[in-house]
C-alpha cells in the first residue's frame, strides 16, 4: 500500500505519515508470524515525543518472530482524503492497512485522546465496538497510564495491559503465538479466557458490571473461571536497559531530542498526582548505564541534545556528578542536557546553571498553590521561603524569565489561596527587579484541578465552571502588572477530563456518540467541540457533573477498584484524611515508610518497611 501521488502535498506536514525514519524496523511482512501495529491515537509530533514507544517498538521487534509497526492519529485534512479516496488506514513501515494485523495496540496516556482511537479503527475499517469485531479483525489491546481506570474504553478495547510492559506484553504474545498456531478457526473468546490468566491483564468482556437502583456503580464481577476479581498491576523490578536506537523523526517533534529515562516513580507523595502514584516504586538506572547510553544515543542517531527522564529528576541520587560526568565524557559532541521535573530549591537553580555553559534551558517551577497551607494540603509542602529564595538564585544568576505553574479549584482551596498566589508572583517579581534592576518576565500557567484515579483525591468533586471562572477572574485582575504573563486551560478540557477519568463502562456509549457526532482530538482546544459532548452525554443519558463535580463517600464503590495499582485504598484514604486535616506526609526516600503497600516490592522498599514496623 501507498500514497497515490497527489495526496501528500495536498495536507499539512507530509513527513508525519511517510515511514522511513533513520532506525525505524521493516522486517520482512510475509516471513514474520506475528503483527503488532503500536498505535498512537495523537499526531505524530506527539506520539514521537512518548517514551514507551520507543521502548515497546524495540521489545517486539527483537522477537524474531514479531514485527512491530508505527500509527498515528490522522489530521482532519489527512482523514478526509483517506476517507474520500478509500484508502484504510495502514503503518508507516511497511504500509500495511491496520486490519491486516494480528493486533493493534493503543496507548492511552491522555483521556482526550479517546475518540481519537474510535476515528482511527474506523479509518482502518475496523469496527470500535468490540462485540461487533469477529475472527477476521485484529485483536484491539491497550496500554498507558489511562488504563488504571480501563471502563470508559471497556466498550472498544478486547484487553488492557495494567501497568508496565515490558514483561507482560511478551507474555501476551507467547499466549497469541500458540492461540494463532491453532489456525483461523480457534474461537477469540479462547485467547481471552487465556489471556486473562496472565498477570496485568484485564479483559473487561469477561466481567459483569452493576449499578445500584439510584444510578450509583455497584461491582465489577469476573463472569468466567480464569478472570481474577482484581488485576494487579505490573511492576518491573529493574529498569530493563534504555532505548539507544530509536526512530529519529525527519520533522521537528514535541521533544526534538534523544532521551534516557534515569529514574522511574516519585516517592514525592502530591496528592493530587496520579502519575506518582500509580509508578511507585522508585527504581533507579545506575550512573554508568546512563552515561554509557547517552553515548550509543550520540552514536545511532548523532543527538546533541538530550534529556534525563525522570517525574522528579533533581532527587535522582548524585544528579549533579553524573550531569558533570556526561559533559566531561562527551565534550566532543558539543552535548546539551535537558532536565524536566525539577523540585523548587536552590540546588535545582544551581544544576540548571550548570547546564548554561552549553546552552541556556527555560526555567520552569510548579509551587501549584498559593498559600503553605493549600500546599501542606496537597502535600506539595514548599515553604514559602524557600520558593522565594529559589527565585532570588535564579535571578542573581541572570535568568530573564521564570515559568510557574499552579493549580485552580484544588480540594479546601479558598479565596485566600487565590490572594496567596497573587502575592507569591508579586513577591517574585519584585525579587527580579532586586537583583537584574529590571522586572524579569515571569509567566504563570495555571491548570485546573482534576480529580484522577487511584489517587488521594479520588473522591473530591472537582469544581464546576462559575467557580473556576470566578477565580480565574481574580487571577487576572490581580495579575494584571507590567513583567507578568498569564495562561490558563479552559477548564471544559479539564472536565471532560475529570468525566473519563473518575468514569464507570456506561460513558462508552457517550465517547461512541460525541465520536459519531464528529469529536476528535479533543485534547486540541480549537477542536474540542463541547456541545458535541453535552449532546452525546444526554443521549446516553449521563449527567457529568455526576461524575466531575460530585464530593463522593469514601465507602463508595469505586468503578476502578478493581484495578490494585499496589498503592492501597487505605493508604488513599488515610492520606486524603491528612489532607482535610492540613496534614502533609514526609517523602519515603528521606523519611520512614509510608506503608504505602509497596513494600514488598523493592528491597530499599522492604528494608524502610521493616525499620517502620520494628521501630
Ligand atoms: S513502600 Fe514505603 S518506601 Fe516504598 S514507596 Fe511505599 S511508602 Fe515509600
């Protein structure tokens, strides 16, 4: 399959769906088994800047008998030709149209991206809803941190992997191998019961859902003997080793460099974030693994740029050395080094002044709230002194510019947290003109506050928009000052998002019909067609207040319990008690455990657990 010759020039960015990209895999299609198509329901700009790509790409495609191939979502104007020329949807690599393999894998790492995944098996001709595929489609599967609450997409998807891949996902294609050995004739219900059987594996075709007299979720019930009533998550107990040769785009991408995760989980303890809960434990790549992988990414795929991965990279362990070692090892190459995630304290300030010999990086901090109180509360617990004094270096150092981001609508958050931001930025702002004797420019991006799965905030409404918009309204007339930037995100995004977030199997039929409607990339604000969605929520017959802005009981049954991410529900609980209380939690990796039921995880994990309980 390719492009008939008149279609590339006549849609924006040709280059994101022509394939053969430096280090991209074609293996030979008629002599390989098994055909995985890794699917991103987003563009390629973004779906290029993810990291497990890379990583899950290199997994399959070093079995000899597996080939994986790449897809992206299609632009609008892309889709129309596709559509109006008949032409399917296929892979870059080797141009296959997407029915053509055994399975199609998505990973779901944004909930706005949802109808994107139902525009792309549709553009492949593959039906969305799984009960109408049969033995002549592909196997749907997928992955990413949106599958920690898998029911929203339960309607679409044959089976979730929960959790990290990299072991499972090689399981799941030796329960294929031997299911596909069979011939055409062996039942798809037979590989589901089989695949069930495997740890991380979630096949929501196999469980009954019910819902109490007043609409309320009831359970989530295995219907058949090898489904299990919980689907534990997978954790790999080592970072398996770094991608160093991975598909280097012709076009400029999100994140247009090399990257090497250094450090996986955060023992940071946020509350509101589902990310550092549902990664725990920290697991650490050692120093020589990195520097050695920085200089195969030079080599295979002649990077100078390159970022150190981790959701809080200023506490990866002698970050400064090893920042230090990689300059000095590779001098030559002229590298660059980008360091996202970093914790708002003066050591940061002075990495990142580090890095400024080579190349001067933006200076981004994330206090989220405004007041040490709502902070303590979110157990972000930044004193305010030491955000200021972090200010003070970053301008005594001769930064002109200082991103902050911070949260709105944040559980217990009052008009005072609102002033107490206002007061933080101008204090800040001042602190520039001290030292530079002119204001620097300081942006403040603010997010609106979504209530996520499995975190300790999973009950809390979230708040409607009159309230976001009159705090919004304060912002801006408080802010309004001469060195000052303001952003925000329109909060419909943010409860859409809290809607598929926190939602139970019933939303499916919502996501099926704002897809219908003509919905997609959602999570693209000048796309995001609102009435679309109030419309397609009412004929499901679904309220989304009922699943954003309502305070639930915590003895409520949750639609995700059925998913153990290793992080308790008495954990949550009692960390969501703290936070009512102010309370904040000290961070396991200084501090005592936190029995946060990891513990048997990791042997740094188990010896901070037995000190707990013998101490
Ligand atoms: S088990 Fe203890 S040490 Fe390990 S992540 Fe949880 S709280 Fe931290």
């Amino acid at each position: 399959m390719s492009y008939p010759d008149n279609i590339l020039h006549q849609v924006t960015k040709p280059a994101r769906y022509t394939g053969g990209e430096w280090n991209s895999a074609v293996k030979d299609w008629d002599k390989t088994d098994i055909k995985i198509a890794l699917s991103y329901p987003d563009l390629y700009e973004v779906g290029m800047s993810n990291l497990a790509l890379p990583i899950l790409y290199d997994l399959l495609n070093s079995q000899p008998d597996v080939l994986a191939e790449r897809v992206f979502a299609l632009w609008p104007d892309m889709a129309a030709i596709m559509r109006a020329r008949g032409i399917p949807l296929f892979s870059l690599e080797s141009k296959h149209p997407l029915a053509d393999f055994d399975i199609i894998g998505f990973s779901l790492g944004y909930e706005l991206t949802y109808t994107n995944v139902l525009e792309m098996l549709d553009l492949a001709r593959i039906p969305a809803l799984t009960s109408e595929r049969n033995a002549s489609h592909p196997i749907v599967i997928a992955g990413g941190s949106c599958a920690v609450n898998p029911e929203p997409m339960a309607d679409f998807i044959d089976f979730f992997v929960i959790g990290e891949g990299e072991e499972v996902l090689l399981e799941l294609v030796n329960s294929f191998r031997g299911w596909k050995r069979q011939g055409k004739g062996a039942p798809r219900e037979q590989l589901f019961r089989q695949v069930a059987t495997i740890p991380g594996i979630y096949v929501p075709s196999l469980y009954r859902v019910e819902y109490q007299a007043d609409g309320l979720f009831k359970s989530i019930t295995p219907t058949v003997a090898e489904t299990r009533p919980t689907i534990q998550r997978r954790i790999v107990t080592k970072l398996p080793p770094p991608v160093t040769k991975p598909v280097v785009p012709y076009i400029e991408v999100i994140h247009d460099r090399g990257a090497i995760e250094i450090q996986r989980g955060c023992s940071r303890g946020c509350r509101f974030c589902q990310a550092g809960n549902i990664y725990r434990p920290v697991r650490e790549r050692p120093q020589e693994e990195v520097l050695q992988a920085v200089g195969e990414l030079i080599a295979n795929c002649g990077y100078n740029e390159v970022s150190l991965l981790s959701l809080s990279t200023s506490d990866y362990p002698n970050i400064d050395e090893l920042v230090a070692s990689l300059y000095h090892r590779y001098d030559s190459h002229n590298l660059s080094l980008s360091l996202p995630s970093l914790a708002i304290d003066s050591f940061s300030v002075r990495l990142m002044d580090s890095l400024v010999a080579h190349k001067k990086p933006g200076l981004t901090f994330a206090p989220e709230a405004g007041s040490e109180r709502l902070r303590r509360t979110i157990n972000k617990n930044i004193p305010e002194d030491e955000i200021l004094k972090t200010a003070a270096v970053v301008f005594d150092r001769g930064w002109t510019s200082l991103k902050l981001y911070f949260m709105l609508g944040l559980p217990t958050e009052t008009s005072d947290d609102i002033e107490g931001i206002i007061q933080l930025v101008d204090k800040v702002s001042s602190l520039s003109r001290k030292a530079r004797g002119q204001r620097a420019q300081v942006r403040i991006s603010l997010a609106t506050f979504v209530p996520k799965a499995h975190t300790p905030f999973q009950w809390v409404a979230q708040e409607n928009e009159p309230q976001l918009d009159y705090k919004h309204g304060l912002l801006k007339a408080g802010l309004r000052r001469r060195g000052v930037k303001l952003s925000w995100q329109d909060p419909k995004v943010s409860l859409l998002e809290a809607v598929l977030s926190r939602g139970d199997r019933r939303l499916g039929k919502a996501i099926y019909r704002a897809w219908q409607l003509g919905s997609i990339f959602d999570g693209w604000g000048e796309h995001l067609n609102y009435q679309n969605w109030l419309s397609a929520f009412e004929e499901a017959g679904l309220e989304p207040g009922f699943y954003a802005q309502r305070e639930r009981p915590l003895d409520e049954p949750l639609p995700w319990a059925h998913i153990d991410v290793g992080v308790t529900l008495a954990f949550l609980k009692h960390e969501y008690q703290l936070a009512m209380k102010g309370k904040a939690t000290p961070d396991c990796r200084y501090k005592a455990c936190n029995a946060c039921g990891l513990q048997g995880w990791q042997p740094t994990c188990q010896q901070k657990y037995q000190q707990l309980s013998q101490g």
